[in-house]
C-alpha cells in the first residue's frame, strides 16, 4: 500500500476526536449483537479499502453497527454489503460476489470505497460538527488516490457529504438514482440509492438498477 494512505489510515484507526462516537463504537463492540457474541469487534475507525490507483471513489455514510463496526471494513459483514458486493462482482470491478470479513480474500479492481465518517453513529445520525470534523480525513483521501474521476455517493446523506467537501450548493444538485454532475475538469459526482435492505426491499434500488449504473461507470 501506498505509504501515504498507510499513515493517513493509521491516524484514522487511532482517532479519537469525537468522544461521543468513540464511547458508542465501543459501546456496541462490547455489547455485541447475539448473532455475533463469540466474535472479537473492532470497535474502531474504520478506514477505505480497495484498488489505491482506481478512477472511481465509491462513498458511503459511516461504517454499520454490526457489519464495519464489527469486521473492521468497510461494507463488510451485512446484508448492505452482500447486496452491493453482488453487484460490483456482476460489473467486474470485484474478483469475488461476498464481503464478509477481512481475510475473505476480496480483491477490488478501478474500486476505492470509503466512508465520509470513520465511526458509526448512533442511530445512523451524526452531528454537523461529527461530519466536519471527520470530512478532514475523506479530503485527504481524495487528494492521495490521485486517478480519481468519479465519486459514485451511496444514499443521499453520502451525497450532500459529498456536496459539502466539494462547497456546492445543495439546491443545484438534484439526488435521484443515476444523476451525474460533473463539478470540474477532473471529477464527476454520481448519486446512487443506497444498497440498504430497507431500499432493496421496498424496490427502490434492485441488482439491475445498481449494476447498470456500475456498468456506466466504464
Ligand atoms: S468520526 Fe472521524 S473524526 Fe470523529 S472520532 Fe471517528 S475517525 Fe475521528
């Protein structure tokens, strides 16, 4: 791995600027769901994974309470992941269809993904100052994968994170499934429904609509 990601990764993984988050990531990690009590959480940041030199940025929220949270990376371990995992399996730009955890030999290809905030937060709702404080590390991130050309934001919280790193006017850009802006000469914004189960059980987002869209990205 690229030696500035490696240390920008390992500020992430010791961060412990929001205390709020901090106390409830470890919360959970000691908790632990039922499903999961013999397991060792993680409990901490969690940082980006993938191809370092890829084209493409794919954005989340924050790490899941049960999957990141739990596993250490990020869309791993859930239903979330399973879905999207299908998919970018199904448009190549992953060497197997399951994320699971970190030793599943997963491989992404032209796929960097990453969180706009390292750190669950309770509730699925981080506040303004959690957001701003954690964006420092995604501008990082941004500025060290240096082929990226496209954000592809996963649900429309991801979406307006995006917005707010980049000082554009919510107002001008619409989300829905597909939109694509182009905010300067190297970068394109795409939004895209989130592979959550309550979107894919409601029909909103289904494999088709998320692999066609990856299939755009080409
Ligand atoms: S959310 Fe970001 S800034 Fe806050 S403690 Fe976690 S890693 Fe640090």
């Amino acid at each position: 791995m690229d030696s500035e990601i490696k240390k920008l990764n390992d500020k992430i993984i010791s961060c412990k600027k929001c205390l709020r988050l901090k106390n409830f990531r470890e919360k959970i990690a000691k908790e632990k769901r039922k499903q999961f009590e013999n397991e060792k959480y993680w409990g901490k940041p969690i940082t980006g994974f993938g191809d370092i030199d890829s084209e493409i940025l794919m954005l989340g929220l924050a790490p899941a309470a049960h999957g990141g949270n739990r596993t250490g990376r990020v869309f791993t371990g859930d239903k979330s992941a399973d879905f999207l995992f299908k998919c970018l399996h199904k448009a190549k730009f992953a060497n197997q269809s399951n994320s699971t955890n970190i030793t599943d030999g997963l491989v992404l290809k032209n796929v960097y993904l990453t969180v706009a905030l390292k750190c669950v937060p309770p509730f699925d709702k981080p506040t303004a100052c959690e957001l701003k404080e954690c964006f420092k590390y995604l501008k990082q991130e941004i500025i060290l994968l240096k082929n990226i050309k496209i954000i592809v934001s996963l649900g429309q919280i991801a979406f307006q994170s995006c917005l707010k790193i980049f000082d554009l006017k919510r107002k001008d850009f619409k989300f829905y499934h597909g939109a694509r802006y182009r905010i300067n000469k190297d970068l394109e914004i795409v939004a895209s429904y989130h592979p959550s189960p309550r979107n894919v059980n409601t029909k909103r987002i289904n494999q088709n609509k998320m692999v066609a869209l990856l299939n755009s990205l080409k």
